[in-house]
C-alpha cells in the first residue's frame, strides 16, 4: 500500500563523509518527517516539513539538515558522518493531519 | 510532556496462544493512540488508533485494543496468534500541542513458536 521509498537501504562509509539520504513519496502527502531508529530505543523525531520550503527540528537534536524543494522529495543530509551518527534512518509522510503515518523500509547506515 | 511504555521489550507465544502486548502512556491533555508493526526489513505499518471515539479499537489482522483511561492503558490483543505475526510492536501517542508528532514506545519484538 505505502508508496513511499528511502534510499539507500543500507549504507556504510568512512568517517567525514558527506552523505545524502533519499525519501521520496508519491502520495502528493504535503506532511514528512524523519526518525531515528537505534536498537531497542524509541523511534526519535529528528526532522520534520509540513510542505514545500517548510522544515523544523525534531525532538531529539541532530546535525543532520533536511530540505523540501518538491512535495514528493525530503533528503536528509548529513556534511561529516561521525560514528555516533550510525543508526536507522526511518522517512514517513502523512495527510490530514495524525491519523496515519506512511513509512518507508529505512536506511541503515553504519560509519566506520 | 507525553510519553510511552511499552512492558517488555520481547514476548514469546505459542501459535493459537493469546497475544498481549502492554502500553501505558501519560498525557496531560486526551491521548491519540496508535499501534504500528514492523515486520523484518519493511517499514512500520498502522496497526489501528484511538481518536476519541470508541474505546475498543479494531485494527487490521485481527487485533484489537482497549483504551482504558483510568489505567491511562492502551494494551494490543490477538485471540490466537499466526506464525505470521512475529514482528516488532510499536505504541506511539500523539504529542502535547501538535498533534502532527507522534512519540513511540521502544518496542516489543513479538515471536511465535510452532
């Protein structure tokens, strides 16, 4: 049912990397959000847009940055990978408010 | 603030055996509620919610939950669980001032044995 898509699925690289992860929706969903994901734990808001040019900061404070150019589109970026930033990334879009979240499969992404 | 917890992070069941996963929250204003599932390498699915309207909530594959306001619980339920259920259960209630971010319990990994 959800056609909503996160590339990479997974990804490991090196420390200091610039990296890009990728979230698409073809819902015309004017809600998306970014969650981190760590064993165990709670999925975490870290970024969240309610439509084009529109983001803000999550709960928990990343230093990731998102942008919103397209509805459909809502990357997540983040200009030097550290280890501490290994973790899932989870991307979800939503319409009429709360009533249903859409997730994509996630990103697991490691740095060594 | 809001909040969620999730009683054990894994429960073990025997197939046709009931299914009961635990969730309390607390919440200062009137809580929406959500179950979702995660099955191994997908994303998390809506399972059912609780938007004010009736306290016993179906949701999809035959669970169910019960809000119960005085126990401030919103525990999720399967008669008979399938092989097929096995996965993790996430409860989430919606946050204080924007209902638009959702807080999530961290998760019980459900696993069903023959």
């Amino acid at each position: 049912e959800a056609d909503i898509y996160q590339t990479p699925r997974y990804l490991v690289i090196g420390t200091g990397k610039k990296i890009t992860l990728e979230c698409s929706q073809t819902m015309g969903h004017d809600k998306m959000y970014w969650y981190q994901q760590d064993p165990g734990m709670e999925l975490h808001l870290i970024h969240y847009s309610y439509g084009v040019n529109s983001t803000e900061k999550g709960d928990l404070s990343s230093e990731s940055t998102v942008s919103r150019i397209r509805t459909e589109h809502f990357p997540l970026t983040l200009e030097s990978a550290r280890p501490s930033h290994t973790s899932q990334y989870l991307c979800a879009s939503s319409y009429r408010g709360l009533e249903k979240l859409f997730f994509g499969s996630g990103t697991q992404l490691s740095v060594l | 603030a809001q909040s969620v917890t999730q009683l054990g992070s894994h429960v073990s069941v025997s197939e046709g055996a009931l299914v009961l996963l635990r969730c309390n929250y607390s919440s200062s204003v009137p809580p929406y509620l959500f179950w979702y599932v995660q099955y191994p390498n997908q994303g998390l699915q809506l399972l059912l919610k609780y938007t004010s309207a009736a306290t016993l909530v179906k949701g999809i594959n035959g669970f169910e939950a019960e809000f119960k306001k005085s126990e401030t619980s919103f525990h999720l339920t399967k008669p008979s669980a399938h092989m097929s259920d096995a996965a993790e259960y996430f409860c989430a209630v919606s946050a204080v001032g924007n209902t638009d971010k959702l807080i999530f319990g961290t998760g019980t990994r459900l696993q069903v044995f023959p």
